[in-house]
C-alpha cells in the first residue's frame, strides 16, 4: 500500500531507488487479515530498515506505527523528539504499556542509518546502525492485535500527526 509515497533515484542506500515520504506522505502495508505480525504477536520478531530523515514537522517524527491512525494509541510504534537525537520506542501487549528511550543518536539527516526493532523473549530492544541503544522487559505477553495496518513515516503521537 501507498499513501503519496514515491521513489527516488537521487537519495538511496541500495539499489536504483528509495521510498522517499515528503511532508505528510507515508507507507501503509496492510496485510489480508488483521494479525500484521501473524503468530509473532506473542513470540519474537524484529522490524528493520535503513532511513535517512529530510525533514518533517510537528512535536514528534513517526517512523513507523501499528496503532490507530487518528488516536493516540498503538500496538507498537517508533518515533524521534523534535531534535532528532532522542527516539522512542513503545510496545503495547497484554500485560502492559513499556517504552524504550534511546539519546545520543547522531546523523540521522546526514546519512542513513539502520534501524532494528527485536521482541526476543520477554525483552525488546533498539539498535542504531548495529549497536543496542536501548531494552525494556515486556514479560510475555502478546502484542495487541487491534490494528491492521503498519504505517511508516507518518503516526498519531501526543495529540497531533507527526
């Protein structure tokens, strides 16, 4: 799926293209069924990309999202403070709402990074080109299947659209 996406030759990590989400653009994948994640919604599973920011606006910049689109409420998401430096990272399952906060991060417009979002076991984690900047336990219990899309460069985070 697509929401104004495009590809661009001029700005890429690999290949001939990268998807390129100007202003309030965004990639939606939504599955055939409601379970996005299938049976890994109560085991492991990572979520990994390379992305380069060239911008944005608002109080918060989504980078991906499995929640309701218009609310503040998700299943799991991943989104930078205004400054670009600090990312969080938060999960929803049924035995909680857990949050990683990694700081420091650096060349986030300047290049690309890769990113990695792991549930192993009853731990999440965050890694920024390789490197663990955050954990949080989040117990065993299964994601919140409540939403069927995952949507990357655009979220509802802390009131508004970012």
């Amino acid at each position: 799926g697509n929401n104004n996406g495009v590809l661009t030759s001029s700005v890429k990590k690999y290949g001939n293209n990268a998807l390129h989400l100007p202003d309030s653009a965004a990639l939606v994948l939504t599955p055939n069924s409601n379970a996005i994640f299938g049976s890994a919604s109560n085991t492991d599973f990572t979520v990994e990309f390379w992305h380069k920011s060239t911008g944005g606006a608002g109080q918060y910049r989504a980078l991906f999202v499995k929640g309701n689109h218009s609310t503040n409420v998700y299943d799991i998401r991943a989104y930078y403070a205004v400054n670009m430096t600090t990312l969080y990272f938060d999960i929803d399952t049924s035995g909680g709402d857990y949050s990683i906060t990694a700081t420091g991060l650096d060349n986030v417009s300047t290049q690309f990074n890769h990113y990695a979002f792991v549930r192993q076991g009853s731990t999440t984690r965050f890694y920024y080109n390789g490197v663990q900047k955050g954990t949080a336990s989040v117990g065993t219990g299964t994601l919140n299947a409540d939403y069927s899309t995952l949507q990357f460069g655009k979220s509802y985070v802390g009131g508004g659209t970012s």
